[in-house]
C-alpha cells in the first residue's frame, strides 16, 4: 500500500521483475544460456525478454500521471512543468551522460571501433542530447551502448507529460482515448506501409497507448485505494473487514490472470519466426501485453500480504533505486566482458560451443558485477549530481527572484 512519503512499494517489485527480465535476455544474447526449472524450459521467457521493457514505460506513466489523477479527483494542482522537468534531468542525465563517456573512453576509443571521427562526434552528440532514436546510424548503429535508446524514448515522452496531465485534468477519457488511436493508427500505418519495421517499432508515438494505459491506471488506481482505506479504517466493522478480504482477494485474482496473460503474450512472442515478423509482431500485441501488465500493476498493492511483502521490501526497494543505472550499464557490460573474454573459455566462441560451466559463471558474473558498477554509479554520481543539480535550480531561482524584486523596486 502506499506510503506516507508517496511510494507504493510493491511497485519497487514490479519495476525490478521487468528490468530483472530485460537484463537477462541481454545476458542470454551472449551466454546462449537457456534456464530450465526441472523439466519446464524458460526459453520462451528469454526469447522474448526485450518485451518488458514496454512495462517499464507502463509504470513511469503511471507514477507520472499520479499527481494528475489526483488534481482530478481531489482538486490538488499539478506540479509545474518546470519543477517536472528537472526533477527529470536530475534522474536522467547524470548517470545516462556518465555511461555515454564511459563507454566512449573505455570501449570505442581503445577498440577504434569508429574510423570516421564526424560519425562519432555525431554519435556521441546525438547521445549527449538523448534524441540517437532519430537517425538509424545512430539508434541502429551505434557502438555508445545498446540499451540507451529507451532512456531517449522516455525524455522524449516527458515533453508530452506537462501538457497532456493539464489536458486530462479535465477530459481524461478523452485523452486517452486520443492517445490510443494515435498509437493505433501509426502501427497499423506502418504494418501495412513497410518492410523494416527497425526505425519504428519503438519510437514515442509507439508508446502512447502504453502510457494512456498507465494514465488509465493511475485513476483507477485512486478510486481503488480510497475505497480500500475506507474499508482498512473501519475494521472493527465486521461488513468492512469482509469487504477488505473480498477486494484483496478480488485483487489477487486480478494478478494472477494478469500475471498469466503477461506470460503467454511472451510465449506467443518467443514462436515468432524471423526479425521482420518478430517486430511486427511486437507491434500487434503491445496493446495486450500492456493491458496484462496493467491488470498486475493496478492489483499488486492490493493484494493479499504474502505477494505484497514479496514485491514490496526493503531489498526490492533498493534494486529499484539502482534499477535505472542497472539497466543502462546491463548490456554494455556483458558485451565488453565477451570482448575481452571473461570468463575464460577453452573455446573461441564458448556460447556457440554450449559450454555450460562458462555461460553459468558469465551469466552470474553479469548479473554481479552489473549490480556492484550500478550501486557505485547510483550512489557516488547520480545522487550527488542530483544534490548537485538542485542546488543549483534553486540558485537559479533565487537569481530571478530577486531580478524580478530590482525591477519592481
């Protein structure tokens, strides 16, 4: 449930379980690892592990549209587009810049990855300034970092932020519904106009639908946890303790169809043969793997305690607080491990060789060593710069404010 500082902890969980997932479809890009429980093989879960990254966006729609649910439903104001904004740099920039430079002076430099110096000033730049997306050189191309694309999608997404929660202030259906169909429209304009579905399949526009349902979510989210404190207030009333049991039972229910659905979206996804029809087919079910997704996300915090307490604790609270600048290093790191051969291998190419003491110590090195460089990267630069930043906006505000003062003076 949520906090008095506003978190809503079992939504630490969530956000680690589709990092977490991301991550090691990533690992198994280079290991060719595929995990087994018993008999029952998890093959098809990291085949089409890159499709949680759409519940990622999901969730920061979610988070972001909050306030505005609220200024809806309660009459509070909106946070300014200003203080939106920053709060956004401050978390974005620091670590993404961080990885861009550590990939440029450690990697691509020493490796002379890049011969044209004006491709990789133009890379480099079009990282810096988060919009590498735009051109197929530098999203499709680029050797800065596999995974740095989604953070640009996000930033990207911020702009819209501002202006649509003062718009669904007051038709939120509405705006939704429009965002939907825009989503709709260009998916299907593209399903039907190309090929190559690469320089699409994960642009903005793709993900409004996604965030209309985060949107979506967070509303219902409120009329949900009002009624629910209602309920958990009232416990000496026996009718309100039967309704507390029957809404977290409903809640759970609610979970494990959606956490069912989630995973045979994956299923389905993982049978897809080739790369032309594997996107297109990201593309066709996006609507429904973000409709599961939000069955689960909407119901986690109201469910029984044994689920709450699994995704919400103090460890799951600390891997989604380093879960950004583990996501951005992941990639990078398995990647630059396999070039310089960490492991060691008996054989050249040890994943192609199935050799299995290998992709168990890479895979678990990975993971290791990504968490370790995210908790240094979290805690000795994104925070600080954060501190550092805002310090910084309030000297900037202090400054006007006292020009404004002169003037009227």
């Amino acid at each position: 449930m949520k906090r008095e500082d506003g978190r809503i902890p079992e939504l630490d969980g969530f956000r680690v379980l589709m990092v977490f997932l991301v991550s090691w479809y990533h690992f198994w890009q280079q290991s060719w690892l595929t995990p087994y429980i018993g008999s029952y093989s998890l093959d098809y879960l990291i085949r089409a592990g890159y499709m949680p990254v759409d519940g990622t966006i999901l969730l920061s729609g979610f988070l972001l549209f909050l306030p505005c649910a609220r200024a809806y439903l309660r009459g509070e104001e909106l946070p300014s587009p200003r203080s939106f904004f920053r709060k956004r740099i401050m978390r974005i920039v620091p670590s993404f810049w961080l990885i861009t430079l550590l990939m440029l002076f450690v990697v691509v430099l020493p490796y002379h990855l890049y011969t044209d110096r004006k491709s990789l000033a133009y890379d480099v730049a079009m990282h810096l300034l988060l919009i590498l997306n735009w051109d197929r050189r530098t999203y499709l191309g680029t050797q800065l970092g596999g995974s740095s694309w989604t953070a640009a999608v996000e930033m990207q997404l911020y702009v819209l932020v501002p202006l649509l929660s003062r718009l669904a202030r007051k038709k939120p259906l509405a705006v939704m519904a429009s965002m939907m169909a825009v989503s709709a429209y260009f998916r299907v304009y593209c399903l039907f106009t190309l090929k190559d579905f690469s320089m699409v399949v994960n642009q903005p526009v793709s993900f409004l639908d996604v965030y209309a349902m985060g949107m979506g979510c967070a509303f219902l989210y409120e009329i949900i946890r009002k009624k629910y404190d209602e309920f958990a207030g009232e416990l000496e009333d026996t009718k309100a303790k039967r309704r507390l049991m029957l809404m977290q039972l409903a809640a759970t229910v609610t979970f494990l169809l959606g956490f069912w659905g989630f995973l045979r979206v994956l299923r389905v996804q993982a049978q897809s043969p080739g790369f032309e029809v594997l996107q297109a087919g990201q593309m066709v079910r996006r609507p429904i793997l973000s409709l599961t997704l939000s069955l689960v996300l909407l119901s986690l915090p109201f469910c029984v305690l044994p689920i709450r307490a699994l995704f919400g604790n103090p460890l799951m609270h600390f891997l989604s607080v380093i879960s950004f600048n583990y996501y951005l290093i992941h990639q990078n790191l398995a990647v630059y491990l396999r070039r310089v051969g960490v492991p060691y291998s008996a054989y050249e190419n040890p994943n192609y060789e199935s050799d299995r003491p290998w992709q168990y110590r890479f895979t678990i090195l990975c993971f290791v060593l990504s968490l370790l460089a995210a908790t240094l990267a979290t805690f000795l630069v994104e925070k600080p710069c954060a501190k550092g930043l805002k310090k910084l906006f309030e000297a900037l505000d202090r400054k006007k404010e006292t020009r404004k003062q002169k003037k009227i003076e």
